[in-house]
C-alpha cells in the first residue's frame, strides 16, 4: 500500500471518528438512520469499507467506539447532573435504561450510581 493510500485511510478513520461524536454529542436529532447507514451516506463509502480501514487503523469496531463515545457523553451528563438516567438514556437513543446501564458498566466497570457517588478519601 502507498503512503497516499495509507493518508487516505487515515483520513477517512478521523472523518468516521467526527461524525459519530459530532453525533454523539448532538444526539437531540432523532435517529432517522443506522449509525452503519448514516456513515456511509455522509462518506459516499460502503459501510464494511469504513469498518474494515476503522478496525485496522483502531484495533477496535466502529460500533465499539460509538458506545464508548456514547458512554464519555453519559459520563459528561451525569456530571453536569441536570439529567437522570432515564433522561439520558432517552437523549442518547438507548432503548431501556436497563441497556444504558449495562453498557455503562461493561465500560466503566462501575454502576452509575458508583461512578456518581463521592470518593472517599
């Protein structure tokens, strides 16, 4: 493979890494598309394209860094602490809280009320 194509490549994984946290963090749109579907349609590029370059390049799934992008965003928001769960999990187009914070632990490796509960010295 040429340097050209390896800029290429690595300039398509920044666009598909944008798009989703531009995404993640204006999740207020509702979900009209699959995140596979919307990707493809903003890049002009097959779906199993991008996923292939974006595993290569990462060492991870496109899918896995959705949901730590979505799981930063939750972090975000518990934090600011104007949302509860419920809230959340809506806004970020979860399908049950249930699912959020199951996520939220396969991630963190912490519930949410553990990773919103002060740590004592």
């Amino acid at each position: 493979m040429t340097l050209d194509q390896l800029n290429k490549q690595a300039l398509l994984v920044d666009q598909v890494k944008l798009l989703i946290t531009a995404f993640v963090d204006d999740s207020s749109e509702p979900l009209s598309l699959k995140h596979s579907a919307h990707l493809s349609k903003a890049l002009a590029y097959n779906y199993t394209y991008l996923s292939t370059i974006f595993s290569a390049s990462e060492g991870s799934t496109i899918e896995q860094f959705i949901i730590t992008q979505k799981i930063d965003r939750v972090k975000q928001l518990l934090n600011n602490g104007d949302l509860n769960l419920t809230e959340i999990a809506y806004l970020l187009h979860y399908s049950s809280v249930a699912h959020l914070c199951n996520q939220f632990k396969k991630v963190t490796g912490l519930t949410s009320k553990q990773y919103k509960a002060p740590a004592i010295p």
